[in-house]
C-alpha cells in the first residue's frame, strides 16, 4: 500500500506541475527577457555606484593608513606569541610591549571603520 499510494492522487500532480513549471522557467518569453535585462541593468548600475565610491583617493588612502597601524601591530602580536611558544619569555614579553604602543592607534582605526555601523546597530 505504501509504494502504491506514491504513485496515486497528489503526487502525480505534484510531480507534474513541477514538471511544467521547470520546462515553462526554461523557455523565456520576450518581456520576461527584457524584465531580466532590466533587472541586470540596474544591479549593474548599484554595484558601479558603490565601487565608484570606494575608489576615491580619500577611500584609498584609509585603506592604506589602516594596514600601515594594524599591520605591524599584528605582526607584533604574532612575532610575540611565536617567541613565548619557543620559550624566549624575555622577547616575547619585549615584543607585546612594543605591540603595545600601536593598540590606540588600532582602536582608532577599527573605531573610524565599523564606527559608523555599531552606531546605526543601536538607532534601530
């Protein structure tokens, strides 16, 4: 009964709405044609928007002045953590105070980028 009742009632007609509407989705009509151009048009012109306000000189130059404090401060901090691991406590202890020196700049920086956002967070 359970292999019979399978092949009877709505899974017949089930499986062949789904059939149809898989072949209707492949053969596209004229204005549904045009609707997915326009469609990719305008996401085209969203995304060119955006890139084109990431790419000006004042965008550039944060990007750079954000690698040039947090790179050398993660690096620090992994240098540090390879020296306490290979047991030069000394260096290890050297190297995360100098780390140390870069971690308001780095708080500067992560502040200025994701700033903005945490504050939109708490307005909704």
């Amino acid at each position: 009964m359970g292999l019979l009742s399978l092949l009877t009632g709505k899974t017949i007609e089930n499986a062949a709405g789904a059939a149809v509407s898989g072949i209707d989705a492949l053969i596209l009509t004229d204005e549904e044609r045009l609707k997915y151009h326009a469609k990719a048009a305008e996401t085209h012109l969203e995304v060119t928007r955006i890139i084109a306000t990431e790419s000006t000189p004042t965008a550039v130059s944060r990007r750079i002045i954000a690698v040039l404090v947090i790179g050398p401060f993660v690096l620090l901090k992994l240098t540090s953590a390879v020296a306490y691991l290979a047991g030069w406590y000394g260096d290890a202890a050297h190297l995360n105070e100098l780390s140390g020196d870069f971690e308001y700049a780095v708080i500067a920086v992560v502040t200025f980028y994701f700033g903005s956002h945490i504050v939109k967070g708490f307005k909704k």
